[in-house]
C-alpha cells in the first residue's frame, strides 16, 4: 500500500521540473492529484502521464501569484476529490542573473510575486480549506539559498529566506487546527530552471557543483520523496521545519 494511499493533493508548478517529479511521486503511492500551473498545457501533459500510469491526476492553469485564480484551483480540486489533504507550493522563478547596483524594481517585484507572496496567497487558501476539514499538509518548495547566500541572485535569495520564516510563522497559527505546514528546501537540481543538459550552462555552475559533496545536482525525482514524506501520515507530527534534500551542501 502506498503512503499517500486516499489522500489527495494540490500540486503547483507540476507542469515542469520539481512539481513535475512531486506529482508524479505522490500519485505513485496512492495519492490523487491536481496538477496546477500557469503553463496549463504542462499540467495537462503531467496530469496525462500520471493518469497513463493508472493513477487520479486532474489539471488546472492558474497564475499561483493571482488570489482569484488559486481559489479556483482549490475549487476544482475540492469538486474533484470532495477534501484536500495536501497542497505542494512548487511553482517558480529563478529571477535574472543581475548584479545588485543593476537590479530594477521590477526584478525584485516579479521574483517576490511568486517567489514569496504566491506561496502565503497559496498557503492560505490551502489552509483555510484544511482547517476547516480537520486538518492537512502544506509543503513550501524553498531551496539551500533560504540558508546560504548566491551571487547575483538578491530577489531569489530574499523571497527563499522569506519563505522559510513564512512557514514557520504559518505553523504556528496553524498547529492548532491540525494543519501542518513545512518547507521543502532542494539544492540545485537538473531541471528547465537550471538548464544543467546545456554543457555552456553546466560548465558556467561548475563552482557550485563542485561544492556538492555529492559531486552532482539532483535529478527532480530525487527531490519528491521529501514531498511524499511530509505529506504523509509518517511526519504526522513534523511542522515549522526545512526538510533539506542538497547532497549535502549546506553542510561543508
Ligand atoms: N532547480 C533547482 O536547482 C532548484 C533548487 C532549489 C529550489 N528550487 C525551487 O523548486 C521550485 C521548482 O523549480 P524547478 O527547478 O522545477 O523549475 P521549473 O522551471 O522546471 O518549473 C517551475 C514551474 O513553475 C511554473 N510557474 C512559474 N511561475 C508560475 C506562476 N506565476 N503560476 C503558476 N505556475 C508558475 C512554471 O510554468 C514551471 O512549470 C521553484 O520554487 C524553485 O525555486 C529549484
């Protein structure tokens, strides 16, 4: 029997990368998905190639930064599988590459749009339904860069901090309700975001590769299990906290 065996879950970003690998590795240990992305023809490939596989996987196109569009999101999910046990916040941006004294006010609004304030909007329309079922699991896709700092990456880096207290602040208004609320922080990973196939790319990280005591980024499915676990009735008492899955970066 699977971990997730009748439950369900909402899963943002889940047309690429990481939320790609968390719906597919949730859906595989019993759990029914919503796939939701503002790329709504990814969620739909995703949602097509878990339900292939003989599982439940819907699919939604919301913008996770838009109030509206996220409640609709819930909705369909909620019309789809009657209650929401899980929702994963793994949508996101990675900013440009841009030196501080270059940043523009708009660098820093779009990263922290849906780098940070998506994942309270999203937070809080999960745990308003959860709260009100008895209780659920919110995961906070963060990353190593809520703990440690990277070059010309100031937007990022400040809404992954944020994040991270984010969750821990959520926790606590919500411990009493049953809802348990964690971050997910994954190091880097070979996904669309991080380009690793593209050898100009990966030639151009080979500093922080070479800092993974692992010797290599992840593989996106190498992140889901965290999700699965925190999801699961195994971290039933688990909240407030960073699981970290980085191959051992922030330890050295
Ligand atoms: N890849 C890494 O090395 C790495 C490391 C640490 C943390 N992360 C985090 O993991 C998460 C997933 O990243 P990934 O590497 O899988 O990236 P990705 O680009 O492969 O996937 C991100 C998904 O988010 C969706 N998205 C972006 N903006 C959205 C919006 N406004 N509304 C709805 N969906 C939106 C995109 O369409 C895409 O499908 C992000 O939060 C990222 O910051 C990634």
């Amino acid at each position: 029997m699977g971990q997730l065996e009748g439950k369900t879950a909402v899963i943002t970003g889940a047309a690429s990368g990481i939320g790609r690998a968390i719906a597919q590795g949730m859906a595989r240990q019993g759990a029914g998905v919503m796939c939701v992305d503002l790329d709504g023809e990814g969620a739909a490939r995703t949602a097509a190639e878990i339900a292939a596989e003989g599982h439940d996987a819907h699919h939604h196109r919301a913008d996770v930064a838009e109030r509206a569009e996220v409640e609709a999101a819930m909705a369909a999910a909620v019309a789809r599988f009657g209650r929401i046990h899980g929702f994963v916040a793994a949508a996101g941006i990675p900013g440009r590459g841009r030196h501080v004294l270059d940043l523009t006010d708009e660098d820093w609004a779009q990263v922290i749009r849906v780098d940070l304030t998506a994942l309270f909007v999203c937070g809080q329309v999960a745990a308003r339904h959860m709260a009100q079922e008895g209780g659920g699991a919110i995961v906070m896709v963060t990353s190593q860069l809520a703990e440690v700092a990277q070059r010309e990456a100031v937007p990022y880096v400040a809404a992954k901090g944020g994040a991270r207290m984010l969750v821990k602040a959520m926790a606590l208004d919500l411990a009493p309700m049953h809802v348990r609320v964690n971050a997910l922080a994954p190091g880097l990973t070979n996904t669309a975001m991080t380009r690793l196939d593209d050898p100009e790319v990966r030639a151009a990280r080979a500093d922080v590769i070479a800092h993974i005591p692992m010797g290599r980024p992840a593989e996106a499915h190498e992140i889901a299990g965290a999700a699965v676990y925190l999801c699961s009735d195994a971290a039933s008492y688990v909240t407030g906290t960073t699981v970290t899955v980085d191959g051992g970066y922030l330890t050295v």
